[in-house]
C-alpha cells in the first residue's frame, strides 16, 4: 500500500512532500466533495490532480469498495493527504501506519480507553472505531494538529503546567477530548468535566492532573 501527503495549499514553487508515486485504483471518494474542497489547489500543485479526478470518477459509478485497496483523500489537521487502504483499515492504523501521524495512541483497539481519541469535524471519536474511509469529507484532528512543541495549544500547555501525565500513553487522548470539551464549555463544572471525559482511561491514574489541567483552562472550577 502507498500514501502521499501534500499541503493543501502549497506555496508557490514549494517542494511538495510525497512518500510514494501516487496509485491509480479505485476511489473512496466523492468527485464532488473532491473538487469542493481546496484538496484541489494542493494536488494540482504536486501534479496529482490527474490521479485524484481518476480516483473521483471511479468513486461516481456504482459499486461497491474493496475488499482490496482503494484510494482516499483526507483532510487532517489542514493538510491533504491520499493513500491506497483496504476499506477495512480503521483511521488509527491509517493514521498511525500510513500517513506518519502517531499522536494517537493504539491501546485497547476496541473502543473502550480513548487514547486513541481525534476529532473528526470537532466532534471526539475513537480512531479505532472509525474506517478510514469513513472520514474521507470530514476534518480531521488529532493532536499534532492542536499545536507544536513551540507554540502548545492552551490545554498541551496546561497538561505540562500540571503533571497530568506519567507514562503519557494515554495523554494525546486526554487532550484532545479536553481540547473538545473546553471548545464545548468554555468553564466546566466538575459533572461536566467528569461525564465529557468519561470515555478516556488512564491506568496511571493522573486524573487529578488531568483535571487540574482542564481549570487551568476552564477557570478552575471543576478541579
Ligand atoms: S485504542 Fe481506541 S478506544 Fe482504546
Ligand atoms: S499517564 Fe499512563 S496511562 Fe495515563
């Protein structure tokens, strides 16, 4: 299997990175939403938009994907991004094993433990629980896409700021489902933190960090 990444809007005459020669196979993608999105501007300029209108117009005919690969185009954390999956390839192991994005975590690969959490339009999920051609049209973040080591999202910030991590495993989920949260209620209170981030697991139990973290953020109620 192949993947590619492109920014999606690469500056002029900017070397445009590429893992592989882009595939030719069938698509997991809608021509509409293709040409919608400014994936465009970035795969004409690193010369794929022939490959991509190919994948996009196989895509429109009726049928049904797989079971071998397929191409599909992403959108994570601002940028495009093609691969060639099985459809069965849920989007951590695209993220994880495709596409070089390793903040997510695979622990439980089951749904049940959260550090795996991403969002997918700004609404948490577990990666495991997703196919990966599933989230083709959707933004995609995770928590490389929160911010960098040298300009940390608030809530990165806060987690350092209060030690809400020991072995860290489980901490990109945490953050990410902070980060969600926070965007949801701007000052949680202590139910709200406790019921958003239920679904995310830490078997160091850093969940006073964790929480600290969240007021740091939130306005300090709900520690
Ligand atoms: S790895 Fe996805 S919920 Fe545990
Ligand atoms: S810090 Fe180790 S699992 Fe949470």
């Amino acid at each position: 299997m192949a993947e590619t990444r492109v920014p999606k809007v690469p500056p002029p005459g900017e070397a445009v990175r590429s893992a592989s020669p882009e595939p030719e196979r069938g698509s997991g993608f809608s021509r509409r939403q293709f040409l919608r999105g400014s994936a465009a501007a970035g795969a004409a300029g690193a010369g794929l938009l022939p490959g991509f209108l190919k994948a996009a117009e196989a895509q429109d005919e009726p049928g049904v994907a797989g079971p071998g690969p397929v191409d599909m185009a992403f959108s994570i954390n601002g940028e495009a991004y093609v691969a060639t999956l099985e459809p069965r390839v849920t989007l951590l192991d695209a993220l994880r094993n495709h596409l070089d994005l390793t903040g997510a975590k695979k622990v439980c690969d089951r749904g049940t433990c959260g550090a795996c959490t991403v969002l997918m339009n700004g609404q948490p999920v577990y990666a495991c629980s997703v196919l990966a051609i599933e989230a083709q049209g959707a933004e995609v973040t995770t928590v490389e896409g929160l911010g960098s080591p040298e300009n940390m999202h608030p809530i990165q910030q806060a987690f350092v700021d209060n030690d809400g991590q020991q072995c860290g495993f489980c901490t990109p989920g945490f953050v990410v489902a902070s980060a969600a949260l926070l965007a949801r209620h701007a000052n949680p209170d202590q139910d709200t933190v406790h019921k958003e981030l239920g679904g995310n697991l830490c078997r160091c139990g850093t969940y006073a960090g964790v929480r600290a973290a969240v007021a740091q953020v939130g306005g300090g109620t709900n520690a």
